[in-house]
C-alpha cells in the first residue's frame, strides 16, 4: 500500500462518525476509529494490543461479528449489547486475496441514544393522548370546554365590565394563574423559542423534545395536518442544532415536476442534457451542506425519485447528472407530511425501506382545535405583523374573542391568519368588530350554500337553494331544517329527507349531505382519526374532503 493509500484510509476510520474495526484473519485488532473507545469501554490503544477472541470472552464485544466472518466468510449485521450497556448494530465484510480470507473490516452505528429519544417520544405521545381525553370529558362534564368559557371571561374583561371579587377561591385560583404565567415565562426563556407561539402543555413537551434532539444529526419525521407549523417547528430544530451557522434549504417536493426534481436535487454538469447551463449547477442537496435540509410534503413523492432519495440517504453521497465525481452529503434531513405515510405504504405509494430510513424520530403536531391555548398568541403575533406591513395599528374588538376561540380552524394556523388578514382588510376602522366580520363572512364564504353552516356563530337567514330558509349557528345545528340529524317535527320517527335543489345534479346534492355530515362529524369528534373511524375511510380522505369544504 502506497503512502497516500494509507493516509486516505487513515483518515477515513479517524474521522467516521460510525465505528470502525480492522481485523486480521488471526482475530488481531489492526486498527479502531476513535469513537469506538466511548462504545466499547475501552482506549483505542488497548482495542488495537487486543485480540476478537478475547475482546468476546471478557464480554466487550457480545459477540463478535469479526469472529463470525472469520468462521464463515460471509458478510454479516447483527445487533450488539457492549460491556458500556449501549446496543449497536454492527456489519462486517471479508476481505479476499487471492481467494484468501485476509482481513475483516466491520463497522458500528450506536442504537441507544435513538431509542432513547423513542421511548421519551412514546411517553409524550401518551401525554398528549391523556391530555386530550381529559379535555373531552371535561367538556362532556362542562357543556362546554375551558377555552370558551375563560375566553368569554376575557372578553367581558377587555369590553370593560370588569369583575371584582373577595371570594378566597377565586384569589387563589388567580394566585394558581400567575404562578403557572411567571412559569410559562421562565420556560420561553429556557427554550429560546423565537417566533413560535407554543403556550398548550402538549405543544411546549414537543418543542422541549425537539430541543433535545437538535443536537444530534437524527433524521426528524414532522406529521400533522397542513397548517399546524411544520415549517416553523423545522427552522427552530435547525437553530436550536449545531448547524444553525449553516445553510436551511427548504423543499416542497409536491411543487417540484417528477422530470425535474433529479436536476433541481442533485445538480448537474455543462452539457448534462439540453438546456443545460454551461456552468453546471450545484443541486438543492450542495446547498445544504453543512446545514439542514427539510423536505416538506415528503409523501407527494413518486416511487422513481424515492428510490434516488433513498440511495443519498444511504451511500451518504451525492453524484450530479452527467458527472463520474461523487460527493459527500452532510446535512440534517428534516422531513413532513400531512399524510399518512404507513397507509402509503400498504398501498404500494410508498417505499417501505425509505419510510423506515426517515421515520427515525416522528413528531406528531396536533391541529389546533387540540390545543386552543395557543390561539391567542397566534391572533396578537399575526395582528402585529399585519399592523406593521400595512402601517396601521387595529384591534380585535372583545367580542370577537370567544368567537375565534370556538372556531376548529379545519386550516389550522394557515387558515386563522388568512382569515385575520380578511378580517384585517375588511374593518373600515380601527377596531376589527362583528359587524365587519359578519360582512366578510356574507360576501367572501360560500360555505352556507353548500350546508355547512356558519362556523363563527353569528345567525344568518339564507335561502340554500331549495326554498328553504335555514338558520345557520355553531351552537346548535339541531334546528336546521336541511339537517340529516334533525327530526322532521316534534316525535317524529323519521328524519328529513333533503331534495336536489332546481339546479343541482345528484353529485352536487351527494357531496352537499356528505359536507353536512362531515362538518357534524368534525363539531363531535377530537380529531380527524376519529372521524376517519367513525365514516370508514382513510384519514388523509377526512383532510382532502375537509379541506375542500374550506376551499368551496
């Protein structure tokens, strides 16, 4: 081996992030990469003075890949527990001369510090789980959840019919209020949280979570449904990590043509294909380097370019189009969807080994219906923004408060600061007030002629095509006469059976009762996996079909 042979292989194994081990055919260890000494509870000089056959008979290695190459010659991966407690996943190669077993070489990926950060994401998702079955009772016990009724107490607050009160309860209860709000504080501070508005108990656990995990180089798997901040929680992970003096390139792969996405992704050489620039490119995955790359709506994907995905997430190397010269990919691949990945899979859409390469550490973010506490935050930093772009300083008006804080937002973020914007543009003055609302909802939704009724609460006469006059509330939508759940009349036994309107086809009239039931379904139920259950479709058909409904 030449001296330039040996100081390219030297500087491999020394700075591998996995760990490397060079063994003879008489199991002597040749040489280690440094961090295998952290692994194996021993200094990379004694590994390297040791032998395989007796590294396995004092318990360091349990067992031995090397030694299981040795006796059959095949190349092998087996899970490891070392003499230090931790689990690693270990492959071993032979090395033939001549038709002669010479060496082994044989590499390790450290499991515990992942299945750490699974088992802490497993216990959160409990939480989670727990946290919004003790809101739904609470709000079958209450006839209402806590968000409406303390945001009614806010507003009356803020119109100025204030309360004042003696009562030791109630003193205590602010006393409880204040701690938790000075708490509060002193977290946000702790966890540096820039822009994003996290206040809800489940949402803070997850950006601590993330926190933990930002220093690390794992592969991050965002799901929830659009709107819910995957994008945002995504830049923060890449400023809270070790990379956030490098780059953040962000991908829509459902924007990106199938005939492109190789081009835009891995770059390409002059004279690649036609139209080729005549300096090349550097792709999107270059650009990352040393950075993060997020790569959103990952299930948007077709099979061909998953597999090409696949193949740089594995090789950990990049060649672009019509180049021999590889290049080395070092970026934190960031990931989400708003679908369901593992009902892909099933479905033949998505591949298996790709979605088990980038579901290392999933976080669900819940939609916003699941944690209101975080409504308000978003209203004030929103209202600000538009405040400083259009240059004019408007108020919501106290009324509108519990209004927004019943309302699901089916869009999530998305939808409520597209809504705040029109509330925003409306308001003739200063004070963004009902009436304003109620006139954008009149001109701008046409919600209410397709059955979905008014989802601010505000009661509006409407023909729905039929000559019928409905009455449209969140409150209660018992009382309309188009309604599937309402009784034709007091003790009847049989329930109304809409009619096509005088225009309508059957499709229409089909998806207009379907929109009912759904938009019943959603007012019910805690989640779109629910109502999936509950109709006996898939839950990326619930997301599709709801939001077409906002659409429409």
């Amino acid at each position: 081996m030449s001296e330039l042979d040996h100081q390219i292989l030297k500087t491999i194994i020394d700075t591998a992030h996995d760990h490397y081990f060079v063994v003879s055919a008489d199991g002597q260890v040749l040489d280690v990469s440094p961090g295998a000494a952290a692994v194996y509870g021993m200094t990379r000089e004694a590994l390297c003075a040791a032998n395989v056959h007796d590294l396995e008979a004092s318990g360091v290695l349990k067992p031995s890949i090397s030694l299981e190459v040795l006796r059959t010659g095949r190349t092998l991966q087996m899970m490891q527990l070392t003499a230090t407690g931790r689990r690693v996943v270990a492959q071993a190669h032979p090395v033939f001369v001549a038709g002669k077993l010479e060496c082994v070489v044989s590499r390790s990926m450290d499991l515990t510090d992942i299945q750490l950060l699974q088992q802490e994401y497993a216990v959160l998702q409990q939480r989670f789980t727990d946290h919004l079955r003790r809101n739904s009772r609470g709000s079958e016990l209450g006839g209402g959840s806590a968000g409406e009724s303390d945001w009614g107490a806010v507003g009356s607050a803020r119109s100025g019919a204030e309360q004042t009160t003696h009562d030791a309860r109630q003193q205590g209860r602010a006393l409880c209020e204040q701690a938790a709000r000075e708490q509060a504080e002193c977290e946000d501070a702790a966890l540096e949280l820039g822009e994003l508005q996290v206040k809800s108990p489940v949402m803070r656990e997850i950006a601590l979570l993330l926190k933990r995990v930002a220093p690390t180089n794992a592969t991050v798997l965002m799901l929830g449904e659009s709107g819910v901040g995957k994008t945002a929680f995504a830049h923060q992970l890449h400023r809270w990590s070790q990379r956030a003096d490098g780059p953040f390139i962000e991908v829509n792969c459902g924007a990106i043509p199938e005939s492109l996405f190789e081009s835009e992704m891995f770059g390409y050489q002059a004279g690649a294909f036609t139209g080729a620039g005549n300096r090349g490119k550097a792709g999107l995955m270059e650009q990352a380097e040393g950075g993060t790359l997020f790569l959103d709506e990952i299930g948007e994907l077709p099979l061909a370019t998953q597999t090409k995905l696949l193949k740089v997430i594995q090789d950990g190397m990049i060649t672009r189009l019509g180049d021999t010269t590889t290049r080395r990919a070092d970026f934190r691949l960031v990931v989400a969807t708003n679908q369901d990945l593992a009902a892909r899979v099933e479905q033949g859409q998505f591949r298996l080994d790709l979605y088990y390469r980038i579901n290392v550490l999933p976080v669900s973010l819940p939609p916003l219906r699941e944690r209101r506490e975080d409504i308000p935050a978003l209203i004030e930093q929103h209202l600000s923004r538009l405040n400083q772009r259009h240059g004019r300083r408007k108020l919501l008006d106290a009324s509108l408060w519990p209004i927004l804080m019943r309302q699901d937002w089916l869009g999530n973020i998305r939808e409520l600061e597209n809504w705040l914007e029109r509330a925003w543009l409306s308001a003739p003055s200063d004070v963004i007030d009902s009436d304003s609302v109620k006139s954008l909802l009149n001109t701008c939704s046409t919600n209410n002629a397709n059955g979905l009724g008014n989802s601010f609460g505000f009661s509006n006469e409407k023909s729905n095509g039929i000559g019928v006059t409905e009455s449209f509330t969140t409150a209660d939508n018992s009382h309309s006469p188009n309604s599937l759940s309402a009784p034709a009349a007091e003790g009847a036994v049989a329930m109304l059976i809409p009619k096509l309107g005088p225009n309508e086809t059957l499709k229409e009239g089909l998806a207009r009762i379907e929109a009912q039931w759904l938009q019943e379904m959603a007012a019910e139920l805690p989640s779109t996996y629910a109502i999936a259950k509950r109709a006996g479709i898939s839950q990326p058909s619930v997301v599709r079909k709801l939001k077409h409904m906002l659409l429409k």
